[in-house]
C-alpha cells in the first residue's frame, strides 16, 4: 500500500484483521468452491502466493486466477532442490520429483516444488518462482535470528560456532517483499534463487551485531566446527542460521544468485536486519515455534557441553 497499490487480502479471517487500508475477503483456500464464490469475477494485475502444504491447494487458486490476473509470484524454496544441496548451486541444478494436484504436503520440498509447478502451469512465462533461502527480519516466527537476540539479551558465555569468517547468505523478508512486487510491476517471469550474494555477512558479524543491540553482555565463547561436531551438536536447528564450511550443509551459504541480482534483488545491511528484528522482539516478544515444528536452539545440556569444549 506504501507503494500506492490497492491490496487485498484473501484469509479465513482467524488471526486478526488485515493491515488499515486493504481489502479483506475472506475464504478457506483449501475450499476450492469456497474460494471461487469468494473471487468471484474479479480481477488483479498481479498475486503473490505464500502456500507452503499441499500442492492441490495452488493448482486449484493458479487455475481459478488464470485470464483474470496478470501476473503470479510464488515464494517457494531452495528446499526443492535435491540434497544435498551443492556449493554453488543455481537454477539449473536438480530438483526434487513432486506432482503438482498432490493433496501431501507432509514433505516440505516436494509440497514447495509441486506448487511451483502449478503456479508456472496455470500463467507460464507470467510466473514467477522465487526460490528463497534462509528468511530473517522482524515478524521472522520461525526463531532463528530471535533465538540469538534472545540469548545474546540473557548475557554470560554464549556459544559462537566458527569460522568467524564463516560466509553467510540470506534474505531480509522486507528485501524478498520489495523484489517481487517490483517484478510484478514489470512483468518479470521465471525462477530464481532470492537470497542474499554468499558473504552478506560473516558469522561473527551477525553474533557480535546481536550482542550489541541485546545490551552487549554476552561473552562470545568460540567454537570450530570440529569441536562443535564432536559434541554432537548440528547445525541451523541446534545452532541457528550457522552450518558448517564443508559437508552436507554447507551449500545452503553458498548459492548461485547472479540472475536475481541481474534483474534488481537488493538487500539491505546485516545490521538494519537484526536491530530491526531486536526492536520487533521488544513490542511483541518471542516467537512460539511454528505448528509442526520443534524447538530451535541449544537445550541447557548441550550448551554445557559445548562450552566445556571452549578455551575460553
């Protein structure tokens, strides 16, 4: 709206009203008829999609809106590419199989992909598939970067997983948002990987960023990877947002995104991202975790055993 768009929102309407100034109509997406009757003979110049379950649920929206809306931008996932993701990785690399009229959205990846495949079946070169990676930024209920701002704000010795280095890539919700209504704008179709280039940030960057706007009384206790495996603790869950430099995880910092940034993808400073987030945290505090998804974090046993392996 900022932009000076007439918005509306399409929800079942069960977890508050829509922002002052959008058009709010309600319906189960879920409900194929429910949702025609809601849209009914209305159009748009352009639709972002957000869906993360069943496959079924886009096919049924992208078939509704096709010849009534100019343009789709679906949010999907670097999730669907086949894993391990590698170093490197862009546009072309494999994907995982998924079938787009799936009514599973149990497995993450292959409900994601569905949807892409639905979204560019219904509009074509009028779709546009962007590939996110790693989301952060105020409102960012997963609790990756809250988790840090929290314990950072407890203060004490704090687990820093290394190299300090360590290259990190992600993207700022806010940056993603601003993206793809541009490429609405112009009509830009296709896919692509909307991250962040790899090296937006380092780890010790963002840890001691956190530090700071959290009071700055945390300790910084450092770990290699090596020490970290040997306790047996992982990466991006029990430690959030950080993987280590080699195996398995380490593509997930380091992804081909020369075509987004080609076609416009800007993202703003490490530091604007976690002080802004800081500042969400103050007024509506932390986050619970997702439906369906665990805890993030270190529990108290495996910070002890961590920090035991530290040097100090």
């Amino acid at each position: 709206m900022a932009r000076g768009d007439s918005v509306t929102t399409v929800t079942r309407g069960v977890s508050g009203p829509p922002a002052a100034g959008a058009r709010a109509v309600y319906a189960d997406r879920t409900d194929a008829g429910a949702l025609t009757v809601a849209l009914d003979g209305e159009s748009w110049d352009a639709v972002i999609d957000t869906w993360s379950a069943a496959p079924r649920v886009v096919l049924d929206s992208a078939q509704l809106l096709a010849g009534r809306v100019g343009h789709y931008g679906y949010v999907s996932s670097r999730s669907v590419y086949a894993w391990p993701i590698p170093v490197g990785l862009d546009e072309s690399a494999p994907v995982v199989d998924a079938d787009p009229a799936s009514g599973d959205g149990s497995d993450y990846a292959r409900a994601k992909r569905g949807a892409e495949l639905a979204g560019v079946d219904a509009f074509g070169d009028h779709a546009l598939v962007a590939r996110a990676g790693l989301i952060l930024g105020p409102s960012e209920v997963a609790g990756r970067l809250p988790w840090w701002l929290e314990r950072m704000s407890r203060g004490g010795r704090v687990v820093a997983p290394g190299p300090r280095d360590r290259p990190l890539q992600y993207i700022d919700a806010r940056d993603l948002a601003d993206w793809m209504l541009d490429a609405a704008e112009r009509g830009l179709g296709g896919t692509y990987n909307a991250v962040s280039r790899p090296g937006h940030t380092t780890m010790g960057d963002l840890l001691h960023a956190c530090n700071d706007v959290a009071g700055g009384n945390a300790d910084l206790a450092w770990l290699t990877p090596e020490a970290i495996e040997a306790a047996g603790v992982s990466g991006w869950t029990q430690l959030p947002i950080w993987t280590p430099p080699t195996g398995d995880l380490a593509g997930l910092h380091a992804g081909d995104v020369t075509a987004a940034l080609s076609e416009g993808l800007r993202c703003r400073p490490m530091a604007d991202t976690v002080s802004d987030t800081w500042r969400w945290l103050q007024s509506e505090g932390y986050p619970a975790p997702p439906s369906g998804r665990g805890e993030l974090g270190l529990d108290a046993d495996a910070e002890r055993r961590l920090l035991a392996a530290t040097s100090g």
